[in-house]
C-alpha cells in the first residue's frame, strides 16, 4: 500500500482498537505515519522498540509483598498507564526483538495485559517491522502471533513524497531531482554491502545537510554518507546544471518572464514556485504565475498547474486560466 492510503487505513484500525503490523523495507516512514496520526487525533503516543528491551523490561520486575504476603510485579514506567484515555502503544520492531519479548509481546497484544499490568481500553496496540528479506537481523513471528494482527505492507511512492516534501519545505533541489529521477527515492538494494543508500528519511538527512550550509567540499562527503556515493555524486552534478534560475518573487510579481532551457533547471523551478503558491494566494498573484506557466514547455506547465489543483489553489478565480485552457486544454484529456 502507498503511504496515503497506509495511514487511512491504519487510522481506521486503531479507531476500532483493532492490532495491526506494519511490514516494509527501513526508511518509508512506517512509524511516522503511526505518530502522525496520534498527533493529528490529539491523542496518546509511545513508541517502544522491542529490540532494546528484554524479557523483564516488559513483563516488571517482581518484589514481595509484606502485606499480602505473595510476589507481585511491577509494570514498567514506560507502558500507558491511564493518566491519558486514549492513545497508540507502538510496538517498533517486534520482529527483530529476541524470541522471549516477543512472548512476553503476545501476552500483552493476546489479553491486553502483561504480569500486574493490563493496557487501558482506550489504547490501540500498532506493531511495525522490516520484512525478513530486508537484510536486518528479524525472527520469524510465531503463527499464534501473527494471527493476532492485521497485516499491511507499505510501500514508497514518489509522487506522495513529492506532495508531502512541498508542504514541509523540503530544498527544491531534492523535490526536482525526485520529480526528475523517481526511482532514486528509494534505492535499497537486499544483496546490497553497501552502509549508505536512498530512501525517504536519507532524502530528510540530505536536507538537513543543505539547510546547514556546509562547507562546498564537506557536502559530497556529507550526502554520500546519507544516500550512497554514487548517487550523491549525480544529485550534486544535477544540482549544479539546475543552479542558475529566475528569480521566483520576480515571476511572481510579473517582472520576469525568462524560462531555462535546462530540464534540470525547470524541475527545480517548478518545485518552488510549488512551493511558493498555497490557497492563500492572491489573484493578482495567480495572474502573474499562469502568464508564466504559458511560456513553459506544455508538460512542465500542465504538471505545475495539476499540483496546484490538488494543493486547493483556486486557479480558476484568476482570468488568465481560460487562456492557459485554450492552451493547453489537448494535455488535459
């Protein structure tokens, strides 16, 4: 499944309480989507990754009780303990946890309760974990286990990346070359030895990278070490060829009607005049980017123009759009 529909999907799940495992390679962002959506509900949200804890990490510690003369255990601090009504327990990793938590993980996800301790009802219990043929270190999950979840894979996909990286500001560069190259979003190979390779949480390292303003000769270094030597080489090269653009507030403003003639350049370009028009944008404004938009090459253009749609920009308020129509109305078919 693609990420949009992974993250309805598992919002309708923990709605109803019902356990669910998220399968996928490292690196697409299962459990941000898991976090988003405790985010965007307002609700609670821990994330516990199994592989670092141990049997008695889950279950307590047991200690004797002088009054009732009897053992009893004591549930761990970090597990929900009702001070929050609802909330998602996220259990990352449970396929790479050794064989006793995950036992101890079955008796909590089987009864909702584990030793002393019993899991308030208005938590949803999420699990995530890398497939068995994603080169991490997984156990197979016992078939007790597994037939108490729901099971969904998730998958990358460039364009919902690219829709999602506008909206959070990610560089240009990044969001054209992907636009560019859609393949080099996600680039993880299982036979592969190599340490560094391209997967959406790399391509939010290599902006941070950029946002830092390294040195010139740190970034080659920087980038490989985030998506791989081979591919940072070809981003920088291709983001040196796209380097020179028009001014974007000038465009904007009708001062400028230069178009590069580097496809690079025009990946580049169209990302942040994207980047730059939101629903909030004044007419005059929309005016002035589709006189633009028809000097663009038709593609460019029309791509431009169809993301906007779906960001919610009104392009029909602005008079010039009949005239885009007329233009390019043959692409829209």
């Amino acid at each position: 499944m693609k990420p949009v529909e992974t993250k309805t999907a598992v919002a309708h799940l923990v709605e109803e309480r019902v356990p669910l495992f998220l399968w996928g390679p490292p690196g697409i962002g299962k459990s941000s989507i898991v976090r988003q959506i405790a985010e965007e509900r307002g609700i609670g949200f821990v994330d516990l990754r199994l592989s670092l804890l141990d049997p008695t990490d889950l279950r307590g510690i047991p200690f004797f009780d002088q009054q009732a003369k009897q053992a009893v255990w004591a549930p761990p601090a970090f597990l929900p303990d009702g001070s929050v009504a609802e909330g998602i327990l996220f259990l990352d990793e449970l396929n790479t946890a050794a064989p006793m938590v995950q036992a101890s993980a079955y008796q909590l996800i089987l009864d909702r309760k584990i030793g002393e301790y019993e899991l308030p009802g208005g938590w949803a219990i999420v699990a995530a974990g890398n497939r068995e043929g994603d080169r991490g270190v997984v156990y197979r999950m016992p078939a007790p286990l597994a037939n108490r979840f729901v099971h969904l894979e998730m998958e990358s996909d460039p364009q919902q990346w690219r829709r999602w990286a506008l909206v959070r500001g990610v560089d240009p560069s990044i969001v054209g070359f992907i636009a560019a190259r859609p393949d080099a979003l996600f680039m993880f190979d299982a036979k592969s030895a190599h340490r560094s390779f391209a997967t959406p949480r790399s391509w939010e390292y290599v902006d941070r990278i950029l946002k830092s303003t390294p040195e010139r000769e740190l970034l080659m270094p920087l980038i490989a070490g985030s998506i791989g030597e081979e591919l940072a080489a070809e981003f920088l090269s291709w983001r040196a060829a796209a380097d020179e653009l028009p001014d974007v507030e000038a465009v904007l403003e009708g001062r400028e009607r230069a178009v590069p003639e580097d496809p690079n350049a025009l990946h580049v370009l169209a990302s942040m005049l994207l980047q730059r028009i939101d629903a909030d944008t004044p007419t005059e404004t929309l005016e002035h980017l589709l006189a633009y938009l028809m000097e663009l090459p038709p593609e460019f253009s029309v791509m431009i123009v169809k993301e906007l749609q779906h960001k919610g920009v009104l392009l029909e308020k602005a008079p010039g759009f009949k005239a885009w129509i007329g233009k390019f109305a043959y692409l829209l078919a």
